[in-house]
C-alpha cells in the first residue's frame, strides 16, 4: 500500500495487486444457480454479495421460484452471500388479501433469512390497477407495507425509474441502446402514456420524505445516472440514503473523462453514502467458466478504476478515462464499510 503526497497532506493508496486481499462487497447481484460460479469466484476475490430477487414478470423466475434459488445459494455459499426477497405487484386490485398475502410472504422470507428487500421499477412502469392507472411507490396502499420494514429494521433496495435516456429516442441514446431496442416495453419514449422521469423520481422522493427512519438505497444511481449534480442534490437532501452503481459503471467512467476532478470529488464528498454493485447475473443453464471469468474481470476493472489513476478504456466510452485513485478510507467505505452500515447482517459475513 504506497504512501503518497497528495495536496500537500499524505494520502494511502492501495495498488491493482491489493484486489484479492481487501474484504470487497458487491450489493447487487442476481445469482438463480445453486452452484453459483459467482459466489465461487468471489470467495477467490474476497467479495461478499448481496444476491437480489426482483419482480420480474416471467414464469420460469417468479419471485418464488427466485427466493428458493437465494435460499439454496446462501445454504452453498453461507460465508460470502446475503439475499433480498421481494414482493409480487399481483392480485393488488384485491388489496386487503394482496396485502395480507405480501406482509406474510416478507414475514416468511426474513424467516428464511433475507436481509432485506428490492423494490422495482415495475411499479411506476409497468404494473397498472384494473382501471388502467399506474401506480407508483408513493401510493398510500404501500404505506402498510414500508411501516412494517421500518418497524421491522428492514433495509429497501430501490430501483425505480430507468435511466433519463429511456424517454429518448434510440438514435440519441449514449448508452442503453442495446437494453432498450431488447427491451422495448420498458423504452419510454415508445409510451408517451406511461409515466414521466420527473414524476417517477417525484414518488420516489415523496416515499423518502414519508419516512425519514426507512433504510432506502437507490438502485443504479438512483436513476440520476446522468447528473453528478442531480445526484449531489439527492444526498444532501437525504442523508440517511445511499446510491449503489449497479450497471451504471459506464456513466461514471464518462463523468470521470469529461471532468476528473468533478468526479473524484463527487466520491470523496459522498463517501458515506456510496455503496459498490455490479448487477451480475447467472441464470440456471449459464456456462459456469464464462460467468466466473466475467465477474472476476468486471470486479477486477472497476478496482483497478477506483485505487489507481491507470489509464483506461471501455466499449461504449469514446476516448481514455482516468481511474479515480481514491483514498484507501474511501475505497473501504465504498467497497464495504457502507454496505455493512445499510445492510447490518453483513458484518457476520
Ligand atoms: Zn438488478
């Protein structure tokens, strides 16, 4: 670990070569594979990962079927996993049972050992009542269900919304065109009826202002993917929130070669509320060696991004970029300590 003058005052900085032996966490993983070479990999690279359910609507990964595959890899990998349970948008128009049926099916999951749970960007996007209406997360049906993860001490993963450029045209995409030609049902500009951006951020916001106590982590950037500064104003204004960067690492290598000091900045003053995530996934049927080799060398570059100020490049970034080269006390609250804070079952692992 060399020691370096840094403005004038000595900084510490771990190398490349510290990877493997700094206790990592990667908050946001998607492992439906018992035998998962992902968890195998990260107990060789020092990470534990906090495998997350989501309420995807197709039948071979219903959220039932997802939490026995989280149960089965946390019984595989008890050292180096967690899991996130979630709950299904269906039956809501029958809201008494539906949420008699949700409170019971979180009561049972925490029983089987989640640590918390995500919410999706299904609400808002996705799920509408039998009337038609969308309904979003600050809809006071949900009110029941947040009073009791707050009671209950229970940490929520938000993704809601998508990111900005999903209200956009394919063309003037920068850099989700290949998810969402995919995944045309969730491109919003294809569905000028669905909600806006401003007014899925605006429940989100209205869901956070509702429950200072609730322990919230914005998925992906928080959808603020496009904005250091928007970002900045959403710390700020909720200090008890963190953001983690799953799938979004591609906007912070552009921040960091349009403006490096911004963006370094950005992580030294939010050090406390930044939390590391990938979004890997490893479906029953992945080719376990590929799946290794993948999330070893995703964890390793974002690393090397991180703790050195190496010269780099990525698919989708025009130009070089310069890692960040952050303090060591930074990369340990980024790469850790604040994923421990958010998700205190973590400290046993
Ligand atoms: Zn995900």
């Amino acid at each position: 670990m060399p020691l370096a003058l840094f403005w004038g005052c000595a900084e510490e900085y771990y190398s490349l070569d510290d990877y493997s032996i700094v206790k990592k966490t990667d908050i946001h993983v998607h492992i439906n594979q018992p035998n998962s070479a992902i968890a195998q990999q990260a107990l060789e690279d020092n990470f534990r990962l906090i495998n997350v359910n989501v309420d995807i609507y197709f039948p071979d990964y219903s959220i039932e079927v997802q939490r026995e595959a989280a149960v089965a890899v946390k019984e595989n990998f008890p050292e180096n996993t967690a899991w996130l349970t979630a709950f299904s948008m269906a039956g809501w128009d029958n809201y008494d049972t539906w949420l008699e049926n949700t409170l019971a099916y979180l009561d049972e999951s925490f029983e089987q050992g989640a640590i918390g749970i995500k919410i999706w960007k299904n609400i808002g996007m996705e799920f509408q009542d039998e009337q038609g209406e969308f309904i979003m997360i600050d809809h006071p049906g949900f009110d029941p269900i947040f009073e009791y993860l707050i009671e209950n001490n229970k940490p929520v993963l938000g993704h809601l919304g998508e990111p900005r450029e999903a209200w956009l045209p394919l063309e003037e995409m920068k850099m989700h065109q290949g998810y969402f030609s995919r995944n045309p049902q969730y491109h919003m500009y294809l569905h000028p009826e669905y909600p806006s951006y401003e007014s899925i951020m605006e429940s989100r916001d209205n869901r956070l202002d509702k429950h200072p106590d609730l322990v919230f982590v914005g998925a992906h950037l928080g959808s603020m993917e496009w904005s250091l500064d928007v970002m900045s104003e959403h710390l700020d204004r909720y200090p008890n929130v963190a953001i983690e960067m799953a799938a979004r690492m591609r906007h912070i290598y552009f921040e960091a070669k349009q403006d490096w000091e911004k963006t370094r900045d950005f992580f030294i003053t939010y050090q406390d509320q930044l939390i590391y995530s990938t979004d890997l996934t490893e479906n029953p049927g992945a080719d376990p060696e590929q799946a290794a080799a993948r999330a070893h060398s995703v964890w390793l570059q974002d690393w090397e991004f991180f703790v050195t100020n190496n010269t780099m490049e990525e698919s989708g970034i025009d130009g070089e970029f310069s890692g960040l080269q952050l303090p060591v006390k930074v990369v340990n609250k980024l790469f850790s300590e604040n994923a421990e804070k958010w998700f205190p079952p973590l400290n046993e692992l």
